[in-house]
C-alpha cells in the first residue's frame, strides 16, 4: 500500500510525515499518563486510602495530559496539511508538463475528458493519501508495540492476547485490496469512459439537435450512468462490509483482552490498578489500526489514481532533438515526405515542396487530399513520417518541441476562445503588450471599431466566444496570433464557415503578414489563394500541380477547372443574392 514513486514525488514532505506519527505518539502517551493516574486515584479509593494531595495530582496530571493531547492534535493536524499541500500542485505540473512535451499530438494517446478527470477527481484522491494514509499506516505499527511494552508490565498474558488480535484487520485489508483491485479498476475505466462520452454529447449538442438524435444521447447516457451507479454501489458495498469485519475484529479484540485481565484480576495476579489499566487502554491497542483500515480505501482510490496518472505521465514522447530555430527568417524544404495514420492508407505520398521565408504558400486541393496532414507534420503533431523535412537547413526531427511552438502559429477554423475578457484572450500571444499593441493587432483584423462600441478590451467574452459572431471569433483568434509574433503561420481552412467581410479582413491581415513572415495558407476556397507566390495543388496526397494561380490557370489542368467551377458557383449565388 505504499508506492515509492508517489514518495519520491514529494521529497520534502517526508519530515511532515514523521511529525504526524511523533505527534500522534505523544498524544498517545499522554492518553497513557491519564488512564495511569486515574487508575492510581481509583485504586486508591478502592483501598479507602485517598488523600486529598492524590486527587489534586491527578486533577493536575490529567489537565496537563488533556492540554498535551489537544496540542498534540491541532500540530498532527498542521503537519496533515504540510504534508498534503504541494501534492496537487506537484501532480498537476507534471500532467501539464507531459501534455506540453507530447505536443499536439496527445489525443493520439489519451481523451481529453480523461486528462481532466485525471488532473481534478485523480489528484484530489491522491491529497488524503499523503495527508493522513501514510503516516496512519507507521503509526498502527508503532501504537500496538508501544501499549503492548506498557500492558505487559501489568500482565504479559494479557498484553499478548492484545497484540496478538492486532494483525487480524491488516490481514483483513489485505484480503479487501485484492478484491477491490479489479473492482476499482472497472469503476475507474467506467469513470473515465461516462465522463468523455458525456462531455463528447455536450460539445456535439447542436449537432445532436440537428438530427434529432439527442433523446438517443440521452438514453445512451443514462445507461452508462446506470453502470456507474452500479460499480459506485459496489465499491461502497465492499466497503461497508470490510468496514464491519474490521469493527467486529477490534471491538472482538478488545473483548478478549479484558476478560483476560478480568480472570487475571480474578485470580489475584494484578490489583485494581492493573485491570482498569488493561480495561481503558485495550481499544488503544485496535484504534489506529481500526483507523488506518477506514483511510485505507481513500489509500486504494488513490493508489488506483496514480496508476493512472503515472500510465499517463509513462506515455512515449516523440523522440525529437534539442537543436533550436536558428534565426527570424524560416525557410522550410520538404523531400518525398510520405506519412501514415497505419498501414492501410497512404495520406502522403512523396511531397516535395519550398516555402521560402517573407512569402505566401497555399496548399490547395479537395477535402481529404491532405493539406490538413502537411501542418500536422510542420507543427509536430504528426511525426510518424518518412523523407526530409528541414528548417533553415536543420532536419525537422532534430528540432526541439520548444523551438517549434515558439516559431509556428497555427490558426485554424476553430481556434479555442476563452472565456474572459478580450484583453485576457488576447495577452496569451504577448503576455508584455501594451494595450496600444492589442488596440493595434484588433484594428488590423478590422476588429477594433466595433469592440469599442462595447466595452472595448475590456468587453466579456463567453467560452469559446459564443457570444460573438462566427467571423468575430475567428478575427479574434487572428488577432491574437498576431500579437504571438512567430516567424512563420499556418492559416488552415481559417476563413471557413465565416461571413465575407470577416473573411476579407482576415485575408489582408494574411497578405500583410506575409510581408515579413513566413506564410502557409491551406484553403479550399481558390479566390482565397490567387495572390500566393506558390501554389500547390494535392489530390490523394500527391502533389499534381505547382506554380502559380496565372501559371496553373495557363496549365488548364485540375487547378483551372476547379477554380472555374467555384467562380461561377459564386457569380450563381450572388446574382441570387441580388435578386
């Protein structure tokens, strides 16, 4: 029941530990002093001997032993906290630090929902564990040996009927830790899985809607909630029950060391004294271990938490190197770069491509061609690919994931606003602009009018922006990516779905930015793409035309014909519009 590597975690926490038990020990003499004394003062009265010098010692010894126990209490208490406090902290730095060293890629590895429950429910099961198992767990050791010295001066066979009984309830939590061990294992998996399956069914609410599929959701819900309710119910069934059998021991226990020192009294071999001594501290001898058995459960959900944060934190990273971007101007090659999602379906096949730095790329072609899958690459999220990809001249894979977030901003179609205020959004691209910067990067993606005629940075945004238009958002998002300064931007699908002034604002703020950075624009949309200095045109992964928008519409190939094709889709709907 004790992990080393959860130790080690809090290194400085040991100390604290051993206060716990040293201030529990104490109380527990102090307990000892008090039976002492009154027992002394009892067989005194027995004996028709008391003095009035007696009872006032034993009014002095006894408050000084309560002062001692509530000391002793309220710094066990302190020492819980110490020892706890840096747990959370600790855990949820490392899980962050781990999603940030997989980079984009976690969701290949693990649900969303999972990390989240991991960082909430897991490391608050895990705060009990250190404040109170730990220590609970050495001082039932300690407790039993300590009484047991004392009980045996008094009457050695009663001493040793005690201790004998002691190891009867960690004998009874070992049987209940291998029985949970499966059972908590299924109401951990059962957790996870009804949290990401009801937080899938929140995100795609709308869409449930649409299709009149959400009492289905609900249904489906509902019966995992039902399973949960189960496994819930199980868990406090075995519970309660080693609960009882633990009750049944200590209590059972206790019993037969009083009747052994009543048939020791019986038989004249110790005196008042003796018998009330072994009567008042027989359920010493069973509390902390009785005690320990009712934290051991928070123990296992804990233990069964840190299983799963330490599987987590035991993920595979990508193996990248520790070279840096060199320099403020990017220049990217790609040669024969293929890549898999497995091995059934090619997405790439021999691109070869170069993005010269202060230009404008475009990556075109038909859903599923593969655009998507390039920035993946770039951006390290998709690093299972074979070829070369170089960066100033630097292999792709040499570089360190740090070096790749700190020059490549992604802006896609839905970019994540938070909710907050504009000027909390927008400080996460530059936490040291002003807000003559951020007044700035919002007047060039033609944003700044109409915040102020709200309540300009200082306006509420919702999560995820949802009380601003789909064009707003995305301006938003563009504008923080400004303010994020990176030598090189990848615009995927990023005026998809949006109005036609949002998306001509947000296409001058491309162009404009492709002036002095590194520009890669995929888009579906060829009116998007006609100003880029090179246009490459995919289709089931390969590259099947290269220039630009006046060399490719000369080619009257693949190219020519889809742009024809979306032109006078779009004339068809103006002139509708018009009429």
């Amino acid at each position: 029941m004790i992990k080393m590597r959860l130790i080690k975690l809090l290194k400085g926490s040991g100390k604290y530990i051993i206060y716990q038990i040293a201030w529990q020990w104490l109380s527990l003499l102090a307990q000892i002093a008090i039976v002492w004394q009154v027992t002394q003062l009892i067989d005194e009265a027995w004996q028709k001997s008391i003095t009035s010098s007696g009872v006032l010692m034993t009014i002095g010894i006894v408050s000084a032993g309560l002062i001692v126990r509530f000391i002793c209490d309220r710094l066990y208490s302190r020492s819980c906290y110490l020892a706890s406090v840096d747990v959370k902290r600790v855990l949820r730095e490392q899980i962050y630090r781990k999603v940030l060293w997989l980079g984009p890629s976690y969701r290949e590895q693990i649900r969303t929902s999972e990390i989240v429950q991991m960082t909430g429910e897991g490391v608050e099961q895990l705060e009990t564990y250190f404040g109170r198992y730990l220590s609970q767990f050495l001082y039932a050791l300690l407790a039993p040996f300590s009484l047991f010295i004392i009980i045996s001066r008094i009457s050695l066979r009663t001493a040793v009927v005690l201790l004998a009984a002691v190891p009867l309830i960690p004998i009874v939590i070992m049987l209940v830790m291998f029985i949970a061990r499966k059972i908590l294992g299924n109401y951990f998996d059962i957790y996870y899985g009804l949290g990401d399956s009801f937080l899938e069914k929140l995100q795609g609410m709308t869409t449930l809607k649409i299709y009149r599929a959400d009492r289905r959701a609900v249904e489906q819900i509902d019966s995992e909630s039902e399973q949960f309710r189960k496994i819930t119910m199980k868990v406090l069934m075995m519970q309660l029950n080693s609960t009882s059998i633990m009750d049944i021991i200590a209590y059972g226990g206790a019993a037969a060391g009083i009747i052994s020192a009543l048939t020791e009294f019986s038989d004249r071999n110790i005196n008042v004294s003796g018998v009330l001594m072994c009567i008042f501290l027989a359920a010493e001898f069973f509390l902390p271990m009785r005690l320990l058995g009712s934290f051991f459960h928070i123990g296992m959900n804990g233990m069964k938490a840190s299983d799963r944060i330490f599987a987590f934190l035991n993920l595979p990273e990508q193996k990248r190197g520790e070279e840096e971007i060199a320099g403020n101007k990017i220049d990217i090659s790609l040669d024969n770069v293929s890549f898999s999602y497995d091995e059934s379906r090619e997405v790439l096949h021999d691109i070869s491509m170069n993005i010269d730095s202060c230009s404008l790329v475009s990556i075109v072609g038909v859903s599923g061609s593969g655009k998507s899958t390039i920035a993946g690459i770039l951006l390290g999220k998709n690093h299972y690919y074979s070829g070369s990809i170089k960066v100033n001249g630097t292999e792709h894979k040499e570089l360190s994931s740090k070096s790749l977030m700190e020059n490549f901003t992604m802006i896609g179609h839905n970019s994540w606003v938070f909710k907050g205020t504009v000027r909390e959004n927008l400080l996460m691209g530059n936490p040291t602009a002003t807000d003559a910067e951020l007044l700035d990067a919002l007047d060039n993606v033609n944003l700044k009018n109409f915040l102020e005629s709200q309540s300009g940075l200082d306006t509420r945004v919702e999560s995820n922006a949802s009380n601003f238009s789909g064009g707003q958002k995305q301006r938003l998002a563009l504008a923080r990516a400004l303010l994020h300064d990176t030598p090189v931007y990848i615009f995927d699908e990023a005026t998809s779905n949006i109005d036609a002034d949002s998306e001509e604002a947000i296409m001058t703020a491309v162009k404009q930015i492709a002036k002095k950075k590194t520009v890669i624009l995929i888009s579906h949309r060829l009116a998007n793409v006609t100003d880029s200095d090179a246009i490459y045109m995919l289709k089931d992964g390969k590259i099947i035309e290269k220039g630009t928008h006046h060399e490719l519409m000369g080619i009257k190939g693949t190219y020519a014909n889809l742009f024809s094709e979306q032109s006078e889709l779009e004339n068809y709907s103006r002139g509708r519009e018009e009429a």
